[in-house]
C-alpha cells in the first residue's frame, strides 16, 4: 500500500527545519513526509551539506571582509591626510608670498676713493642689511655703462652686474647680503678695466 506523501515542502521549508528554525506545529508533518519521501531526504541532505559549509567559512570571510574594510579606512585616511599635508604645505606658501612680512629697506652707502686707487677710503656698512651702493662719477668718464663687482677680503667675487649710471651716480642694490669682514667694490669700464676699488667694511 502505497502513502499518500501530499505535496512536497518548498526548499524554504527545507532550510528552516536544517537551521531548526521551522514551528513547532510544522515539525510533525514535515517529519512524517520526510521520513517517506526520498526525494525530500536527498535534498536535505543537500541543504544540510550547504549550511554546514556556509558555517564553517563564515566567520573566516567575515574577517576577510573586516580586514578588507580596515584596509580601505586606512587607505581613506592616508589619503585625506596626504591631501590635507599638501594644501597646508601651499597655504603656507602662498602665505608667505602673500604675507612675506616686513621689507628692509636697503642702507644707503656712499663709496668714496679719496685719492684715486692707491689710497682707499673705506665706508662702513652693516652686516646682513641690504645695500643701496652710492658711488660719484664726477670724477670718472661718462660711459654708457659700467661693470660693478663686489668681492670679499680674499678677492673671491660675491656679486657683479653690468650697471648704469643716472645724474652722475651710480646707485645700485646687490641681490647678496654680505656677512662681516672687509669687502671691496670694483668698478670696470666695458673693456674690463678697472677704473676704481672701494673698500667697504661690513660690521
């Protein structure tokens, strides 16, 4: 005699009872079709399988997916700080091309040769300020232009520039800062020679 088995339970069915989540009131008449239905037990036996692998890798792929989650924070985070250290970086410079603080002005010094290059008087400037150098033409040629070089105590050059002269001077402020010690000021015609040597004491 054969059972009468009734419909087959949906695979939903299935898993609820494998994870044992099924009613109360549902176990007994699954049970009873489970136990006379092959085809129901193979399937089962299939979810029981499939449920049972999703455990076991589960917790190792929750911890992938944590890992791989603190990662890309990280990664976040370094990139917001890399771009927050470069637009502090060029805020601070444009600060200070912006803000570049006080200017001082340049000193005025007059470069006086008293008697020609054999006696040199010397002029005194002061150490780390810019110059404005200051030197009277009225006894020299009217040139177009003149070569003036600043060199240290041991004739090393620290700046030179082709200049030109207005009202009878020269006035000219050189792109060095020079420390403390003598220094002289050499003034050449275009051919390269030298017309005069002032002495410049830097204190």
């Amino acid at each position: 005699m054969q059972l009468d088995l009734g419909p087959h339970p949906d695979e939903a069915k299935l898993e609820q009872y494998s994870m044992g989540t099924l009613t109360e009131e549902e176990v007994p008449y699954f049970e009873e079709h489970l136990l006379a239905c092959r085809q129901c037990q193979d399937h089962l036996l299939e979810i029981d399988a499939y449920i049972a692998a999703v455990r076991t890798v589960s917790p190792r792929l929750r911890a992938e997916a944590r890992w791989k989650r603190l990662f890309r924070e990280l990664a976040e985070r370094r990139k917001i700080l890399g771009v927050a250290t470069a637009a502090a970086a060029v805020t601070l410079l444009l600060g200070r091309s912006w803000f570049p603080g006080p200017v001082e002005p340049p000193v005025a010094v007059t470069l006086e040769a008293r008697r020609g290059i054999e006696g040199l008087g010397i002029s005194r400037a002061p150490v780390g300020r810019p110059l404005r150098l200051i030197i009277d033409l009225t006894e020299l040629p009217a040139l177009a232009a003149y070569s003036l070089e600043l060199v240290d105590a041991q004739g090393r050059p620290r700046w030179r520039q082709t200049v030109h002269a207005g009202g009878g001077k020269i006035q000219v402020v050189p792109a060095v800062r020079l420390l403390r010690g003598p220094h002289f000021v050499r003034l050449y015609s275009p051919a390269q020679k030298l017309m005069r040597e002032f002495a410049l004491e830097v204190e």
